[in-house]
C-alpha cells in the first residue's frame, strides 16, 4: 500500500516534523460546495465542503492490458477526474509477525485523495490519511500525507483511483489474470462491476471498478506466506493483508479554483521555512528543537509545481544537525491549503466555519488575524474530539503560507513554521 496503517504508536521526534512538513504545508481541508457524486451516493456531508484513499503498488510493468502502455503516454481520464475532485476511501491492513509469540499488527482509516492537477500523461494527487484510532469510525486523527501522481501505465495495472470504462470493457483474463463481470454490493447499493484478480506465487490482488464510470469502488491485496491460523485458504490470507472500499466523492468548489495562483509562483525557485518542534510536558517548560524546511520547485507547469521538500532537524545534543530528509511535494489549482493561495481566493472568505466532513468528523474556520508576520489569512481543521489541530495563515497580500501549525494533543507535539525567505 502507498501508506501503512501499521503505526498506532506514539509520534517520535522525526515522525512529528515529517508529518508537519509534509502535511501541514499542504494537507488541510477547504472550503467547497457540494457537487453530484458520479455514482449517485450520498457523502453524508453538510455544510459548504469536506476532506484518504490510497492505491498498494502497481504490480507488474505494462499494465493489464499488456504492452503497448509506456511511461510519458499521453491518456484520457474519466470526467470527474478534475482538479478539485476529492474521494474518501475507508480501509485498513494488519501484519502477522514471524514470532508467534509476537500479536498481529493492524489499523484502519480514511485515506482523502484530492485531485491536484491533469496533465496531458499524468495526474498529480494529494492524499491524506487520518487514521481511525477507535475503530468505531467516530474518531479520525490527522496522521500523515504524501503526494500520489498517476500515469499511462499505474493506471493500466489497476493501481489508479480508475480505470477507462473501455479498458474494463476490454480486459481479457489470461492465466494469471481473472475477470468478472456482474453485481458488486457496497454501501447499500449494487453496482454493475468488473473485479480483476491477479495471482502470484506468494500474493493476490484484487481491484473492482465501477463499469459505467471507471471509479474503483474497492481493492484487496495479500502478500507473504500465508498465516499459522490456516482460515478461508482464498488466497488473501496471508502475512501482510490490505483493503479498501470506496466512501465518498465530492467536486469541490474552492475559492482558489476560480483565480489563477499569485504571479511570483511561475518564477519561485524556492521558499524556506524555519521552525521548532517541542513536546509540551504539563508543569515543566517546554523543550523546542529547531526546523529547517526548503521546498524546491523542480518542474512547473501552466498553474502547477512539484518538486523536492528538504528538511532536518537540529541535534537535541546541541551538535550539528541531523542528515536532512528529501521528500516530494506537489501544488496546483486542485490542491487544499497548499504553498500558496491567490490573494483574490482569500478576499472572498468570511470569517467562521467554512467546511463540515461529516465524513471524517473536523471542521474548517478561516478567519483574518494579526500575528508576529503580520495580518494573515489563517484556517484552522479540528476533528469533533479535538485530538488535532492543523493552522495554515497565508500572507493577505501575495497568497504565500507565512505561518502554519501541528498540534497532536494526544502526545503533546507541537510543530511550528514560519516563512523567512524565497528566491
């Protein structure tokens, strides 16, 4: 899977800042009005907007559909593939240990895809995880995020968000590839489906797409050798398992969709951010260990960017700093609460609330507050229990995030950023 759920432990030092760079810098839900599911399910949302889905690695080169698929191949998408779409996908994996004596690891969660931008031979992603603590689906705590970008051949090996309802059409078993069309019931409904299962030698895939619009609706995945406890011998009982079931989609209508990005961001090469991390102990000071974080804008397109975020950590021994850490990143018109916000976006906001997930339980507020880097735009994204909080202030004036903000109240980790250059 592109991201494990196999991490219910406390945030060490270097999860908390990676989690924050990553994440708080681009990660947030946004303001958005409700659009017509393609499938025709209701998210359950109320209010002006919402905010994890993930895809386990493709498997195989070419794709199902053999050759003829390379990298850089121009493709099409389905239609509500767009910037600003957003789909929730519910799932969770477990890991049987090699000691018996050791228990079985398991998680579950919400992954949040939003569609960042489509380019002519991919798709830029962002995703979310906020990870069902309780596993009763009451809860869901911010946990980490990563950038997604989809092309020709992931999507032709059934590890995209969708396939062409005339690639589904097309596919054609073969020893190791099964299909089969008919009924698959999910959320109360039955869908008119195609499952692909693809066999190997110590592993079993199996993705189900909707066969009118491409959307897949669910995936399972099992690798390893297969567990002590013998169960259903289906081929997915194995070591390391995975699954996921679609949840929700929204087009989302942002402000920033509507007005191009600030003017600086097709010239920027790169923006530094310095910060601290501290773990708050109530009745002793806190102890803040300072951040360092440059994003590098690599490639660039007509309203997109991507590139490498580089950062470290200071040595809590007061030596020099730890090795640095290099991540990717990726901004465009269909990302939420990114790098920057067009200036215009943010006039239109009022104060309060401005978006309700009743999917994932938190809330949005944006208001215009005075800081240390002076009037800033500032949102702010809680769940109903308060067990996290994400702060991003963008600059009223050209649109770049000057501030931001991860508070894990569980653990006490709070992660500060602030802008003190670009060039």
């Amino acid at each position: 899977m592109s991201q494990s759920l196999g991490c219910f432990r406390l945030m060490s030092f270097d999860r908390a800042a990676r989690v924050f760079v990553v994440v708080v810098l681009g990660l947030l839900a946004a303001v958005a009005h409700p659009q017509p599911n393609p499938l025709d399910r209701s998210t359950g949302n109320t209010g002006q907007g919402t905010g994890g889905a993930g895809v386990p690695n493709v498997p195989g080169g070419g794709g199902l559909l053999g050759g003829g698929v390379v990298a850089g191949q121009a493709m099409t998408v389905p239609a509500f593939v767009k910037p600003g779409a957003r789909l929730w996908f519910y799932g969770g994996d477990s890991t049987e240990p090699n000691d018996p004596q050791q228990s079985v690891s398991a998680g579950a969660g919400m992954w949040r895809y939003d569609v960042v931008a489509v380019l002519p031979d991919r798709v830029l992603l962002q995703s979310s995880l906020y990870l069902d603590a309780m596993g009763n689906r009451q809860q869901f705590t911010f946990s980490s995020g990563t950038p997604v970008v989809f092309d020709a051949m992931q999507v032709a090996g059934g590890g995209a968000l969708w396939m062409p309802v005339d690639q589904l059409a097309a596919l054609q078993p073969d020893q190791n590839i099964q299909i089969t069309r008919g009924p698959w019931p999910l959320g109360g409904q039955s869908y008119d489906a195609t499952s692909i299962t693809i066999l190997g030698n110590d592993s079993k895939f199996r993705y189900v797409f909707d066969a009118g619009t491409g959307l897949k609706l669910s995936e399972q995945v099992a690798v390893g050798r297969f567990r002590r406890n013998g169960g259903q011998n289906d081929g997915f009982n194995r070591q390391t398992q995975s699954f996921k079931s679609f949840e929700a989609f929204r087009q989302m209508d942002f402000p920033w969709l509507r007005h191009a990005p600030p003017a600086w961001t097709q010239t920027v090469n790169r923006l530094h951010y310095r910060g601290s991390y501290a773990m708050v102990i109530p009745g002793s000071p806190p102890m803040p260990i300072g951040l360092s974080a440059t994003f590098e804008v690599q490639q660039r397109g007509e309203g997109w960017a991507a590139g490498t975020l580089t950062r470290s950590m200071d040595n809590v021994m007061g030596g020099p700093p730890n090795p640095p850490e290099q991540i990717p990143f990726v901004e465009g018109p269909g990302k939420a609460l990114g790098l920057w916000m067009s200036p215009a976006a943010l006039a239109e906001l009022g104060p309060g609330v401005v978006d309700r997930d009743e999917t994932l339980k938190n809330t949005l507020t944006y208001q215009v507050q005075a800081g240390p880097a002076g009037q800033l735009g500032v949102f702010v994204e809680t769940n109903d229990t308060q067990t996290y909080t994400l702060v991003a202030g963008y600059d009223l004036q050209d649109g770049a995030l000057s501030y931001a903000q991860f508070s894990d109240h569980a653990t006490n980790v709070i992660v500060e950023l602030q802008l003190i250059g670009r060039e």
